[in-house]
C-alpha cells in the first residue's frame, strides 16, 4: 500500500489501451519472452474502436484475412489471453504517480501501477462539432462516426430518419453503412476539398448502391434545429454561394486527434503535427521508458497498420528489457518534412540501424498528387530522390527508408521535400 492510501502493483510492461494496437504490442512482448505483461483499458471489454464498426475491412495486412470489426477485436483479445498477457478491463488510467507509476481506476479500487516501461496506445478520436467551430442551434441529432456506431449496434437507438455527413474520408463511406444499417436515408458527403478522399470504388458504392452524391468543395457553415436538427446551411467554397438542407442527423466524421492526454501529463513531447507523442523508430518516446504506438502516434491509419506498430513496437521494448540497456533518450536527429505533407511518423532518429514499423516512414499528404517527386535532405546532403505513389490528404504515403544508414547522427534535421 502506497501512503496515498492505492495498492501498489508492479509489472514488466504495462500497456495503456486494449485496442488492437496495445494488444498486439502485449501478444509481441509476451511471444519475446517478457513475464508480465498487463493491460489496462477503460472499457468493459478489449478490443477498442473495431468492436462497434459492425462491417468486413479487418485484418488483411496483419492477419491476412478479412474478418468485421467486432470479429477482429475478439481475435485480438483471445490473442492476448493465449499469450498470457493479463488483460484488465474496466481499468482507466487517470494520471501518473510523482515517481512515474500509472494511476489507475477500476471497480476494484484505486491502484498504482510501476513498470520497467510503460507503452501508451490510446488511440484518437474525432473531433466533434464543438471543436470545429460549427456555428448554429445546439439541437440533438449530432453524432462522430464513432458516437453514431455505438449508438447503433450497441445501444440499439434510433439515429433520425435523414442525415448529411461531413468529411470523405474512409470513416465517412463507413458511416453511410451505418446509417443505412439504421434505416436512414443519407443526403450526401460534404468534404470541402476538390475531392473525395478514400478509394474510388467507395464513392461509386455510394453513389450506385445508395445514390449518396459526395459534395466536394462545399463546407457546412450552421446547424440549425431545436431541440433536434431539423437541418444545416452549406456553402460552395469557390463563390461562397449558400443553400439548406433538410436533416435530422449531422455526422462530423474523420478529422482525427489523438487521445495525448496521459502522455502529456507526464510531460512527453507532443509532435506539433501529429499531435501525438513524438517518437523514434522503436517507438521511444522523450520521457525514458514511456513508448508511444497506434493512431495515438498515426491519426489515423487502418486497424491492421495500427496492430503492426504495435507489435513493432512491442518487440522493440522486450528487446531493450532484455539487452537491459540504459535507455537512450538522446536528442537524435528530428525529421521534418515540408508544406506539402501535414506530418511523418515517427519523427525522431535515434539510431540509424533501428527501421520502423514495415521499414517505411509513414507520411501525410496536405495536397492531391499523382506520382509525386520527393527527395530526403540533410542540410545540403542529397540522402535519397525518388517517386511515390500518390498523395492523397488524410491518406498515408509510405516512405522507403534506404537512405537511413547515410544519416549523420551529429548532424542538422532530415527534410522530406515534394518536387513540384
Ligand atoms: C467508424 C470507423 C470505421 C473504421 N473502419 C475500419 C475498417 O474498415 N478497417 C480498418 O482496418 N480500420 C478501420 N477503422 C480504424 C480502426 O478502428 C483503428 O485504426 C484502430 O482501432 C486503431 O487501434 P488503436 O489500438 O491505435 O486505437 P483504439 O482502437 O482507439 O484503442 C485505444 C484503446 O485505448 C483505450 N484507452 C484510451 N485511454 C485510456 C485510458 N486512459 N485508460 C485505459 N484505456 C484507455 C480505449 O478505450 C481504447 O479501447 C475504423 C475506425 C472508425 C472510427
């Protein structure tokens, strides 16, 4: 007992967060051979965002099958239990203790948890409406992409009858399931960019399956309605021409923001861009022994990508436990990356022979470009030229990292720069 008055516990790895980027990180430390092994998540059952996203699209780069959301997190969980990971749930960590423990809360009492490290995989959420600065009445009928899930194939409730979604990303073709799961009728997806953002065979699928047009360079400028929404003003963003649209229900989907609250109380550095810890190759974050994996570090990739850096990472830390190396929180060497691109991940070279997750940098586009010409700079050092694929916003490029062992360790930050 702590003189605090919380039990003290202790563990090799703790792991915040049993989504599918914590759990595959504790399956990943058990298989290495790490003894104790915890995880701790807040709800009442592990699996994280997948359990409510009641459609096929999980698994394939990790699993190599296509299972539901909800399939996939129970695999996950039972991953996690046959390998002995101790899995708590219902355990929600609200602050850290003076000496770097974990506080937790559950049912069973106020605990502190230590640890030899400390992983944090809490995922991100959406920003809701609020935080967009949505103007207009404050009437029922507005949902995230997540809130609209669980209030469907979990609570079973009704979500209105006519609904607009904002955002044409992944996530927005996905609450068109939802939607038509519940029985309602969708008027279209706004994005104001000049395109839609998720793979084209989505945007067909809705136009052809559920004749949901996609609105592109339109923005919503008020909600109106009350007590509910009865429906919201949109405007033409090239001429400022404004028209309504009758609705009950306004979906703010995508628009991500990593859930950085408990590595920002204990002080970690909080990439600017991504807004989630910055990290190394091994997931390190500033503070020594406290790593960082998930959409809470990618806002935000697919499931699978997420468990794959988490098993990355999950590896990384049984690998300096058993190597018991001090733990390196040196500067390294910071990589940055132009206006073209929102952000990279991770952002940090610590050692030039650590690869990331996959051997590839993850980027985020801010522009639409097709094959684009992207060199790597070191100061006035050329470290690698080339193409990718495309850039496409709030989709991932991936980022060879051949040109990692030309890095000087001593030397200025790395650039990632698009050729125009
Ligand atoms: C609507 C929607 C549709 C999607 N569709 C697909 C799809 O078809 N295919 C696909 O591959 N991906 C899809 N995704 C993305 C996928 O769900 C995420 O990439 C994945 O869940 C990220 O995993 P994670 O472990 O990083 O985070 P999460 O799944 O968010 O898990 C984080 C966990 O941490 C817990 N937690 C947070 N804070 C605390 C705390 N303080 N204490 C204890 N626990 C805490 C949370 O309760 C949560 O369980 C979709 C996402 C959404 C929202």
């Amino acid at each position: 007992m702590n003189t605090d008055g919380r039990v003290r516990h202790e563990a090799d790895v703790v792991v915040v967060g049993g989504g599918p980027s914590g759990l595959a990180a504790a399956v990943a430390l058990r298989k290495a051979g790490v003894e104790r092994v915890e995880v701790l998540e807040r709800e009442s059952v592990a699996g994280g965002v997948p359990r409510h996203c009641d459609h096929p699209g999980y698994g394939m780069r990790d699993l190599h099958r296509v299972l539901t959301g909800p399939g996939y997190a129970r695999h996950y969980a039972d991953l996690a239990a046959d390998a002995g990971a101790v899995v708590h749930t219902g355990a929600t960590v609200t602050g850290w203790s003076p000496d770097g423990g974990l506080e937790v809360t559950s049912s069973k009492g106020l605990r502190t948890v230590h640890a030899s490290a400390i992983l944090l995989a809490t995922g991100a959420r959406e920003r809701p409406r609020a935080a967009r600065w949505v103007p207009g009445d404050r009437g029922q009928g507005v949902y995230t992409t997540g809130q609209l899930q669980q209030a469907v194939y979990f609570h079973n409730q009704p979500v209105g009858r006519r609904a607009l979604i904002v955002g044409a990303e992944h996530v927005s073709f996905s609450a068109i399931t939802t939607l038509r799961h519940a029985g309602v009728e969708v008027a279209g997806l706004v994005t104001e960019l000049s395109r839609h953002q998720s793979y084209e065979a989505f945007r067909w699928g809705a136009r052809l399956a559920f004749t949901v047009p996609v609105l592109t360079g339109v923005r919503v400028v008020e909600v109106y309605g009350k007590p509910a929404v009865t429906g919201v003003t949109l405007e033409r963003v090239a001429d400022g021409h404004r028209w309504n649209v009758p609705c009950d229900t306004v979906v703010f989907s995508g628009d991500w923001i990593p859930d950085h609250e408990l590595a920002r109380l204990r002080g970690v550095r909080i990439d600017s861009a991504t807004r989630g810890p910055e990290i190394d190759a091994t997931g390190l974050t500033s503070v020594d022994g406290v790593y960082a994996a998930g959409n809470l570090c990618h806002p935000v990739e697919t499931a699978d990508v997420a468990a794959l850096t988490g098993r990355h990472v999950g590896h990384a830390v049984a690998a300096r436990l058993r190597s018991r190396s001090d733990l390196v929180t040196g500067a390294g060497v910071p990589i940055e990356v132009d206006d073209s691109l929102c952000w990279v991940s991770p952002q940090r070279i610590r050692s030039t022979a650590d690869l990331p997750a996959r051997g590839k940098l993850i980027l985020r586009p801010r522009i639409f470009a097709r094959i684009p010409a992207v060199r790597v700079v070191q100061g006035v050092r050329v470290l690698w030229k080339g193409r990718l694929t495309r850039f496409i916003p709030t989709r991932p490029t991936l980022l060879t990292t051949s040109w990692l062992p030309r890095v000087d360790p001593n030397g200025p930050p790395v650039r990632i720069e698009h050729l125009p």
